[in-house]
C-alpha cells in the first residue's frame, strides 16, 4: 500500500508539478491548433502530424508519471521516501524516462519529415541520415531503462538481488545522445534557409518563414543544458539530485514540439489576423476608396504573381505570349517579367474605373483626365 507525501513537505516535487503542467499545456494549445489549422484547410494530415501527435501523447505520459511519482516523494532525498513508494516511484521513474525520450525522438522526426517534402538531391539524403543518426540513438537510450540490470525487474525494485551497469555507462552514452541530439536540432534548424533560396518569394517572407522553420535552435539550446545536469547521476540520490535532469529533459520535447508546429501556423495566424481587420473596420473596407484600391492592387499583385509563376514553370505557352514585330522570337525572362507590370497596372487602373486611353468615366458622366501643359 502506497503512502502519499503531502506536497506542503515536498517543495521540489510543487517545482515538478508546476512546471512539467505548464510545458504540457503549452505543447497541448500548439499541437491543437496545428490540427484545427490543417482540419479548417481542409488539409490531409500526414505523417509528420501523426508523429508530433505521437510525440504529445508520450509527453502526456511523462508528465503524469512523474506527477504520481510527486505524490510518493520524489524531490524528496531518498532515505526520505515511505518504503512502501520504492517499487512502484521505480516502475513510474522507468515510464516517465522512456517516454520522455521516444518524445524527444518523435517530436524532431516530425520536423525532419516536414523537411523532407521540401528538399531533393543531397539535402534530402542527409536529412535522412540525420533522422535515422536520432532515431537510432534515442531509441537504444530508452531500452537502458528496463535493461540495464540483471534481473531487469532490478531496474525498477532496488530490493532485488544482482548486478547493474555502472553509472559512468550511463553517464557517457547519455552524453553522446545528448550531442547528437544537439547537432541535429541545429542542423534541421539552419536547412530551411537553404531551402528557401529556390522559391520564387519575397525576400522578407523569405526571412519570416525561415526564421519560422527554425525554432528548433532552442531545442537544441535547452538540450545541451541537459547534457550538463547529466553527470549529477554519479552524485546518486536520484530523486533528490535530478531535479534539474527531469526539469530540462523534459522541457526539450516540449519546445521541439512548439517549435516544430509554429510553421504551419503561419496560415492559421495570417487568416485571424484578416478577419478581425474585416470584423474591425467593415465600413472602411466598403467605402474608403484608398482601401477599394488596395485591394484591387493587392488583388492585382496576386494574378500577377500567379501569372509570373505560372510563366516561371512553363505553363504559359509561346503562343499565348504577344509576339514583337515579325520575328515572333519568345519573350524572356525578363520580358515576361514586364508583361506582368503592365498587367498589374491594367488590373489597378481597371478597379480605379480609368479606361486605358486616359478617360475617367463616373456614371454616365465621361471627363478626361489629360491635364494640358502650362
């Protein structure tokens, strides 16, 4: 029978609680929302969504855990914690740390994948390798929890006889899973302002989703402050010293998963942002002409962009491309590029109502707009 440790004699376990929760509910709002803005797009889910899913419900998992675990001493020193708490505070340390780990391993998988979707040729191979290099080491990290005794029930009851590995096996390898964990946060993080450089868009749009897609560097921050809470595991005393182990490990799939969603939430951001300009402001919209003209040139810019684009990959044949004097010789790039202007001017000067000869027409009523010479 199990005795409850009364949070009022257990400071670090309300640190535990109050910050395992909030990184939770955090991760729970970004996730939610990713959800509702793939759903509302009428977007599949793929499989970098079902992954960071994965990934929160692991979380999930962890956080409660270790919230029993609070609730049976931990934060408290170990001679310290009811006898009674030792095998099950053990089965729930075990879970807490393989799902915290296969978190992490889901989280930056997801990220990796979104990658993937967007990349060719030798960016795409070593992003692979990558995932595989993660994957591979987290997986392993989290078996050492059930395995790393003889018996293996000594894992989680210390009252068993046998053998454990030594702490410094445990130590050294979280090391090297916390380092390659570390390179391939800043790795996923800096690709993606490689991989904007191919698409036709606005410089600063550019810089925005770029910076967007590299949220990752903060995992990857909050990992290598990890690596150095590690080596208090010599020091024993498990739940008294690792508070700052539990704190940091767990916080790295927490950001990795925020961080991981923000990019496709630009969308959802940006339509919220539309209609509460339009809710906000709706007699501005109808009747101020300075905001009918630019609409009409943002309109505008969006059937020529469509246009430029569509020019860019072919689409637009040479036949549909006016021809200059007998030669009939395609345009170039640069031609096309002035088609699209002239355009756009046509479109802005159609929604003004300024007829292309240079006449303005209101009504039935036609002036000319031509202003004599002094």
């Amino acid at each position: 029978m199990v005795v409850y440790v009364p949070l009022a004699d257990n400071p670090r376990g309300v640190t535990i609680i109050a910050v395992l929760w909030v990184m939770t509910v955090l991760s729970t709002i970004f996730v939610a929302l990713r959800l509702y803005s793939k759903i509302t797009r009428t977007r599949h889910l793929w499989w970098d969504d079902y992954f960071i899913f994965a990934a929160w419900v692991l979380l999930v998992v962890s956080c409660s855990t270790t919230t029993a675990n609070a609730r049976l001493g931990f934060g408290l020193h170990t001679y310290e914690v009811p006898f009674e708490n030792l095998v099950p505070f053990g089965i729930q340390s075990n879970i807490s740390g393989f799902t915290s780990i296969l978190a992490v391993a889901c989280s930056k998988t997801s990220f990796g994948i979104t990658l993937l979707r967007l990349s060719d040729g030798w960016m795409k191979w070593f992003i692979i390798v990558l995932l595989v290099l993660l994957n591979l080491t987290h997986y392993t990290s989290s078996v050492f929890f059930w395995v790393s005794c003889n018996p293996p029930a000594k894992t989680w009851n210390p009252l068993l006889e046998g053998e454990c590995w030594p702490t410094s096996v445990t130590v050294n390898y979280s090391l090297f899973v916390g380092a390659c964990s570390a390179f391939c946060d800043f790795a996923l993080a800096l690709l993606p302002w490689r991989l904007l450089l191919r698409f036709n868009m606005y410089n600063r749009e550019k810089i925005g989703v770029a910076i967007c897609m590299s949220m990752g560097i903060f995992a990857g921050i909050t990992c290598i402050i990890k690596m150095t809470t590690i080596p208090l595991l010599y020091d024993g005393d498990f739940s008294y010293n690792s508070l700052p182990l539990v704190l940091w490990g767990f916080t790295e799939p927490s950001l990795t998963i925020i961080a991981a969603s923000i990019p496709v939430l630009r969308h959802l951001f940006r339509s919220f942002r539309r209609n509460d300009d339009s809710t906000l402001h709706p007699t501005l919209h109808h009747n101020d002409p300075t905001s009918t003209h630019a609409s009409a040139r943002a309109r505008a810019r969006t059937r020529g962009a469509a246009a430029g684009e569509a020019a860019d990959a072919g689409k637009i044949s040479a036949s549909d491309e006016p021809q200059h004097g007998e030669k009939g010789v395609e345009k170039s790039a640069r031609g096309n590029y002035q088609l699209q202007r002239e355009r756009l001017a046509a479109a802005v000067a159609a929604e003004k109502g300024i007829a292309v000869g240079g006449t303005e027409t209101s009504g039935t009523r036609t002036t000319s707009t031509a202003a004599s010479s002094p």
